[in-house]
C-alpha cells in the first residue's frame, strides 16, 4: 500500500506534511510520487489566500473519476483548509473520505484505520491539548536533504485583522525545548546541515509557558555538532528584543539574515491591520538591527491594497522601502478571508488598482535587489551546497570531467550557482562571485 502527499502553502506546511508522511510510514504505507499508485492521497492545505484554498479543491476534485475504478484509495484533507472548513469540506468535495484539521495529527492513524475498516466520512477539527511530537524520520524527508524545517511553536496571539493563523491553528504554544533539540540532534545524525526554525512569531517563544527565551533556545541549538547553519522565520517587529539582536551576532551558527515582516509602511494601515507597532518603530528597530550586525541581510512581508489603502498610504510603503533598502521582499496584493476581521472592513479597494500598485513595488524593490547583488561581485563567499542548479549559465563550459552545475545558499540567503566536479551535497564552498542576476549569483569555486 501506498501513500502520497501534495503540498500548498508555508514552510511550516512542509513540516506537518513530512509528519504526516511518518504517520503514514508507522501504518505500513510506503511514499510514491506517482499518484495515480497511491492508495492513500493527502492534500495538505493552505487558507491563507484564496488562491490557495480554491488550489486544494482543484487537486481533490481530480481524485473523484480515480476513485470510482479505485473504490478503497483514501483522500485527506488536511492543515488550514481542513480546519477552517471542517465538514463543510464534504459538500464540495463528496468524495473525500477525512477532513484532518491542523491539531488533530495525533489522531490521523486511527481515523486511517477507521476507513480502511468500513467507517464512513470522518471531520476532526478538535483541538488537542499537546503539540503533536514525532521523531524526524528521514524517509519522509521532502526535497532538500541538507536543509530542514523545524517547528518550534504552533499558533498566534496577534490576531492581525488580515490573517486567519489563530483561527485555524488556535492559540499560541510553545514545544518543549528539550524535544526540540532532540529533533535537531537526530537531523544533525541524518546529515543535515542547516536547520529553519518555524513560528508565527519565534521571538515570543516560550513566553506564556514562562520557559527559556528564543534567544536562549538559539545559543542551545548552536551548541548542536554538526549543525552548521541555524535560520528562522517569522520575526515579529514588537517583539524584537536587542537579547535576540545579540544572539544573531554573537552566536557563530545563526545566519547574518533576519526576515522581519513589515506589512505596510503607513501608520493609519498598520493600526488597522493590528500590527501593534508604528512605522518609526519599526525603522528604528532596523538600525538597532544594522548597529548590532552591520552585514546583515533583510528581508520583508508586503501587503498591497490592504482595505482603505489610499495612494498616500501606498506612497509610505514605497518610502519605507527607499529608506531599508531590503535584499529582497515578499509582496502580495491583500486577499479578503471570510474569517478574518478585515473581509468586513469598508472600502475594498479594487482589484485592478491592487495589481496596479503591486507592480509599482515589485519594480521598485527590483532594483535594490539587483544593487545587493551586484555589491557581492568580487567577493568570495561561503556556500552550503544544497544540489544541482535548475539555472544553466549561458557561458557554461565544462573544464573537468563530470563537472556539473550546483546550487547553494550564503549565510546572508543569497542562492549561488556555480560549476564543479568535486563537490558534494552538504559540503560549504567558497565561491568567488563573478556575476549577479535579479535572484541570485554565479561564481566558481576556490579550493586550497
């Protein structure tokens, strides 16, 4: 019997998806990539944006034909969608067998079981008490060998009036440090590299169990043998103490990145969005950020066409960006969500105007990227080789034998293209940089 899994969404989606993969592993199903072999079939959902919602039904409808010359595959829904939806998921998809919310992975085994007994439909969606906790399994491992997801915390206290991360993923908590850890060690045993430490907002870890801080947990973690590399995501700008600053420059492991999402760069917006910090706020904690780590790389979250959003409004956005001048941004134009507060807000603004104003933001944040870029022409940098590059360089002429094209990543998040015959997955390289494009750079390798 077999399994696959399909995933939309987040960083932490990969995550759960590769726990639910181990779920899966533990009931004797073995991973295929082929669909059409699969004897179970789990959609793993984001609600975030509509797009992505409608993209999780899209992929379940297909299944209702292959069910039909395959009356024992079992479909899932599972993550934000699931959650959100609960049982209403089976009106518009009447062939799906479990709706998995997002605290109910600890109950997925049994509801597998259920099913293949002869139990009908089945929606869980109750909360759980507990973080789900189960050991990495490196046969689960999607992609990347070299670098993996952990996550630390599930859920959110902030209740941006955009989003929808407490309703669908509850309140805030925080995993043990003392699991956590144990998980990174057996990756480190694994062979991978570099870790990505995942919450909603990491920098208020362990505050409401009254345990050690994010900063704290950072210098434990960089204690970890063969762990070169330490990431996180998400940083919340009211949140961003100068004891985390510190951990970022002091601690050898943790990378000279920071991704401190911003929103919008106007005052009347961010007060609507619920943000809890002003505009000046957060540019004063960018240049205590470039005081305690001159090198460090940034980036950003962009909303564009928020509700109400005027040109001025949009004007202080792109202001903001002139004065950070980030490496590079993330931007989306807003997406009402039935279930967050900002769906009832007054004067949507258009869809046309919000591509619109998009555009104009993305063109503007091209060019600092491309000035960041080309800054690293000349300089040699530390790569932690992740594979073989997608990217083929117009020049490229092989000059040893088996040479090929890889791909890795600085410390500063720069994705790096260069060739090499003597190099393998996990190694760090130094790269001298020869060329820059708008994402990423090209150089080649120095060996002693």
């Amino acid at each position: 019997m077999k399994y696959s899994i399909y995933t939309i969404g987040c960083q932490m989606n990969v995550y759960d998806s590769e726990k639910l993969a181990s779920i899966l592993n533990s009931c004797g199903f073995d991973r295929t990539d082929d669909m059409d072999k699969a004897d179970v079939v789990v959609c793993n959902t984001c609600s975030i944006r509509h797009k992505a919602e409608e993209k999780a039904y899209s992929f379940l409808g297909r299944f209702a034909r292959i069910k039909k010359k395959k009356p024992h595959l079992i479909t899932v829904m599972a993550g934000c969608v699931a959650q959100q939806e609960g049982e209403k998921a089976f009106e518009r998809v009447p062939h799906l067998d479990i709706v998995l919310g997002t605290r109910a992975f600890e109950r997925f085994s049994r509801h597998i079981r259920a099913i293949q007994s002869g139990s009908s439909r089945i929606a869980d969606i109750e909360d759980s008490a507990m973080i789900y906790e189960s050991l990495p399994d490196s046969e689960c491992f999607e992609g990347n060998q070299v670098s993996k997801f952990v996550t630390i915390m599930q859920g959110c206290e902030n209740f941006c009036t955009y989003c929808v991360v407490p309703y669908v993923r509850g309140r805030e908590r925080s995993r043990k440090p003392e699991h956590i850890i144990e998980e990174i060690r057996l990756l480190a045993d694994s062979g991978v590299k570099e870790v990505t430490l995942l919450g909603q907002n990491v920098n208020s870890y362990g505050r409401k169990e009254g345990g050690i801080s994010f900063s704290e947990l950072l210098k434990k973690i960089n204690d970890i043998a063969g762990i070169l590399r330490i990431r996180f995501a998400t940083s919340h700008p009211k949140d961003l103490s100068m004891d985390l600053m510190h951990a970022v420059r002091d601690c050898e492991k943790v990378c000279n990145h920071l991704h401190l999402p911003v929103q919008s760069g106007s005052d009347v917006i961010l007060k609507k969005m619920n943000r809890g910090y002003t505009r000046q706020y957060y540019l004063n904690k960018i240049d205590e950020l470039k005081e305690q780590c001159p090198d460090i790389s940034l980036s950003t979250d962009i909303i564009v066409g928020f509700p109400s959003e005027t040109m001025a409004d949009f004007n202080d956005t792109m202001d903001l960006i002139r004065k950070v001048e980030f490496d590079s941004i993330f931007a989306f134009a807003y997406s009402n969500r039935s279930s967050a507060p900002a769906a009832k807000f007054p004067d949507q603004v258009g869809e046309k105007e919000k591509l619109d104003r998009l555009n104009l933001l993305l063109q503007l944040q091209e060019g600092f990227t491309e000035k960041k870029n080309k800054a690293q022409i000349g300089k040699t940098l530390e790569v932690l080789v992740e594979g073989k590059s997608s990217k083929k360089h117009d020049g490229f002429v092989p000059l040893e034998k088996n040479m090929e094209q890889m791909t890795g990543r600085t410390v500063s998040n720069k994705i790096v293209h260069f060739p090499s015959a003597r190099v393998n997955i996990g190694d760090v390289v130094r790269i001298r940089i020869e060329e820059a494009y708008p994402h990423s750079l090209w150089g080649y390798p120095e060996f002693d």
